[in-house]
C-alpha cells in the first residue's frame, strides 16, 4: 500500500500540470492569438451619414474602415429622395474595423390624391383624410353665402391634386360670415368692381387715380390684392385709369 501513494502523487501533479497548461493556453490563445486574427484593439468611430446621399454615406463609411452592409430603399416623405434616412451601427460608436455598416436610403414620399370631401361634416373628413395617409392642417372658414354653414365645400388643395404622404391638407368650411380670400378687380371698370365689392359684403375706400393707356375708370391696382384673406366690411380701395398725361 505504501508503494502506491507516490504514484498517485505523481498523477495527481501530472493531472495539476495539464489543467495549468490547458489554462496558459486559453489565456494565451485570448490575449495573443485572437487579437492577431480578428485585429483586438484595432476599432474606429462610426461616421455620421444620416442626410448625406448614398454615394457620399458609402464613401465615408468605406474610409472610415468599415464596410457596407445591407441597404434598405425606406418610404420617407420628408428626406429627399436617396438621402440617409438611417443608419446601424448610430454614429460615434467604437467598433471593429471591418464592422459592417447598414444603411436605409429614402425612397420619397408616396404620391397620394386628395379625396373629395365636399359635403362631408368636418369629423367624417378628418377621417378620410387620415386614412388616405394625409393629415389636416386647418380648418379655414369661408364666407360662402350660398351654402348651409359649416358645409365643406373644398379642400386646399383641392381633390384630385397629387401630394406626397403625410402632406397636410386645409379644409374649407362655408359660413354666412368669415373669411374668405379677395376675388381680382384689374381690368374692370369702377362701376363693375364696386358692385363685386359690395356683393361681397366688403366697402369700397379710396379711389386714386393713374395715367395709363387702359381704358379711362379701368382698375389698375387693388388692395387688398387678390387672393389675399379678407371678411364682411373690409376696406378695399383701388388705383383706376387716367387718360394718359393726367397726373
């Protein structure tokens, strides 16, 4: 029995021996090899390429010693079209060189037609709009004396017209008041632009007159000027023609 102690010592010590070497291995194999093979130490900063156009977004991250990952074409209304919308890893990480970057490309918005809406109230076409992929941007009340107020009467702009997703559309409500933009008075005579002044419940101001080689009383020049947002009893005055020569 006493024969057999120093051998099992001796195993005992060989075993011990083997798991250190095993252990020195890994160590070595962790901290010499691997950082050779995959380059351990050896990282750089990923770029920030959100905005730039593909060609620019690729360029910087292949000098920046990555490499290109898979780009994917996103729908995206408001990044013009193959600009970076996004991108993976985000930029002013540390990673690897050779890390592989992802990128998603706008494709622009999606074209879209504004529905008609006329006649409806203005609940129902809100949510039209919404699930036509539009959204409302206001609510413009019209001084529309013809139509029952509160009535949607058109859209701006209006139906039919293409737009891109998610674009914003203005609703036009008919009131018997409100207002309502300035209709155009160049080129008609006095008489018949303070008659279109007063059918629209607005006053007739100051009336100044221009040589010109338009006919003489003809309107020159309005304001406010057409297009322009006016209501009931607002002031418009006019520039009328001369005969050519008189100041």
């Amino acid at each position: 029995m006493r024969q057999r102690r120093p051998r099992k010592r001796r195993t005992l010590l060989t075993v011990l021996i083997v798991i250190l070497a095993l252990a020195l291995l890994v160590v070595l194999f962790n901290w010499v090899v691997m950082p050779l093979v995959v380059g351990r130490g050896r990282e750089t900063t990923v770029p920030n390429v959100v905005g730039l156009d593909r060609f620019a977004a690729v360029e910087s991250v292949l000098n920046a010693g990555l490499l290109l990952g898979e780009v994917r074409s996103v729908s995206n209304a408001t990044v013009p079209l193959d600009r970076v919308v996004a991108q993976h890893p985000e930029p002013g990480q540390r990673v690897k060189l050779g890390r592989k970057v992802q990128l998603d490309v706008s494709a622009g918005g999606s074209k879209l037609k504004v529905p008609h809406v006329e006649g409806l109230t203005l609940t129902r076409a809100t949510a039209l709009l919404l699930e036509s992929g539009l959204a409302v941007a206001g609510v413009e009340s019209l001084r529309k004396p013809n139509l029952p107020p509160g009535q949607i009467f058109a859209t701006r702009p209006p139906a039919g017209v293409e737009v891109d997703e998610g674009d914003s559309i203005f609703v036009q409500i008919a009131f018997r008041t409100g207002n309502f933009p300035m209709p155009n008075l160049i080129g008609m005579n006095l008489e018949e632009a303070h008659g279109i002044i007063t059918a629209q419940g607005l006053v007739l101001g100051e009336v100044k007159q221009a040589p010109s080689d338009e006919p003489v009383g003809n309107v020159l020049v309005q304001y406010p000027e057409e297009g322009m947002t006016v209501r009931d009893l607002d002031t418009v005055s006019v520039i009328v023609a001369a005969p050519a020569g008189r100041r």
